[in-house]
C-alpha cells in the first residue's frame, strides 16, 4: 500500500452506521492505492512495479494485501500515488453523476450543495472541463473565493434566499440538475431551484436529516428524484466498463485538473489521531494514511 484516504464512509462504517460491515475482525477502509510486488501468474497484464488502485471490498488501511488482478485498476505512471488514491470515490462519483441522470450540454447549468467537500470540488473541475456551468452552494462565506478560483461559475451562501439568488447570479437560466449531498431543508432549496422536469440526484447525507419532498415539486414541477451510491457501480460495472470510466479521469489528473486537496497525512501507527482528525468539520482537505 502507498495511500489510503478517510472518507465519511469509512467513519460512518467504524461507527456502524453504514450498509457495508465486514465481518468482524476488519480492516477499515474503501479506497486507496499501492504498488504490485508481486503479480503471481498476472504479470502480463499488470505487471510488477504498476501502481493500482484497489477495490472497495477489502479494507485499505493496511500495510500490503493479496487481491485479485481482475480487482485492480492500472494507474498511468504519470500520477501520484496519494492522488491515485483519491480518485475512486469521490471524482468517479462525480463523474456518474454528471453523465448518468441528465443529458447535459455544453453551457447547461447544474447546482450542488456542499460544494466545498472532495466530491463537490470533482463536479466542479470535471464540469468545467466538460463545459457545463456550475451553482456551488456552501456554508461558510470564507470560502467563496477558494471555490471561485478552482472554476466555480457562481458560488453562493445556503440561505432561505436561495432560490432568488441563484435566479438572479444565473440570468434565470434553466438548471436541469441538481446534486446534493446534504439532505433535509438544504436539498430542499436545491429542489426549488431546479426548472421543471429537471432532476435532483442525492449521494450524501450530511445533514443527517430526511429529504421531505413537497408534493407540489412532483405534481406540478414533475422533478425527479434519484440516488447514487458509488459502491453498487463498482459491483456491477465490469472491468472494461471501470477503465473506461477511470480513462478521462486519468486524463485530467496528467493535466493537474483534477486533484483532492489534502491536509495532513498520517503514519498508519497513529490510526487513532488520523481517525480524530478526519472527523472534524471545516477542515481544508482529506486526511489520508501515506504508507513507506
């Protein structure tokens, strides 16, 4: 192993809160990166000395593991190990989701709440690659000008004033996709953003509060409401099917497009302060185990 991040999954999973529990004793963990030593009687088709990255299923907090080659995905030698280990959760899940749900094109708006986070900062430098114009909304007003820079097109503060705001940041432009990461009120005012039609896709829920649909966005809007959970595109993608998915990413991590800010990296003998760490708010990147 190289790198491994800390993903609210991998906390919601530790804490029991999560749909996937490996049977007990288990190694936590869904994403990350390593180096073949040794490719057994696979060496021709990810040779040693490749760097990969691994499935979700096993547990990637750990020093080295046997995985099956059909499992792993080859990185171009061009990117970095910990930026290699970022890439399949969080810019995958973006990518899903600016593909699958709505037919965008080039100039289409798009909306998201929790802009700031890793998933929500993949949307919008993957959008702005595609030509897709983003509405970022976020927390904290610190922030505005951060995102902005990344390519962010309008980045506002969640308020009851939401709806007018993006009407006027936008011209009244139709936006026909929404995505949201936090639920409860907030995926509410997303909702009522949206022009008729349109979709609201949910892959998150950091609010911790339910998503109550008023019957008047379905009867009279006719919006459509979706969720994704990367896990089950991994299960039933095949292996052709992930390195198509991942061939763009690659692309656009060559090109320094696509990368996940990170704070601080931790030796995986201080599990407990990473894990710590990783569990605070208003942090300015991922915490990640970063292997010798």
């Amino acid at each position: 192993m190289r790198a491994a991040p800390i993903n609210p999954a991998d906390l919601n999973q530790i804490e029991g809160k999560y749909p996937v529990r490996f049977p007990l004793p288990a190694t936590p963990g869904f994403e990350g990166a390593g180096v073949v030593v040794d490719a057994g009687g696979n060496g021709t088709t990810i040779p040693a000395g490749t760097l990969v990255i691994l499935p979700h299923n096993l547990g990637t907090w750990r020093e080295a593991v046997a995985v099956k080659a059909s499992e792993l995905v080859a990185v171009p030698p061009e990117i970095d190990p910990v930026h290699a280990a970022l890439l399949k959760i969080n810019p995958m899940t973006a990518w899903r989701l600016l593909h699958d749900y709505v037919d965008l094109k080039k100039g289409d708006w798009l909306i998201q709440n929790a802009a700031n986070s890793a998933a929500g900062r993949a949307v919008t430098q993957i959008a702005r690659e595609l030509g897709h114009k983003t509405v970022n909304v976020i927390r904290r007003a610190e922030l505005i000008d951060e995102l902005r820079s990344e390519g962010g097109d309008v980045v506002l503060v969640d308020s009851e004033k939401l709806r007018d705001e993006v009407k006027s940041a936008t011209n009244g432009a139709p936006i026909p996709l929404g995505l949201n990461a936090v639920g409860g009120e907030s995926a509410l005012r997303l909702a009522n953003c949206l022009a008729p039609g349109s979709t609201l896709v949910t892959f998150g829920a950091m609010s911790l509060q339910p998503l109550k649909i008023p019957n008047g966005l379905l009867i009279f809007k006719g919006l459509r409401f979706r969720g994704i959970w990367i896990n089950k595109w991994y299960d039933s993608a095949s292996k052709e099917e992930r390195m198509e998915a991942f061939r763009p990413l690659f692309e656009m991590a060559k090109r320094g497009l696509l990368k996940t800010k990170v704070e601080k990296a931790y030796p995986l003998t201080e599990a407990k302060a990473a894990v710590a760490h990783a569990a605070q708010g208003k942090r300015s990147g991922k915490i990640i185990f970063e292997f010798e």
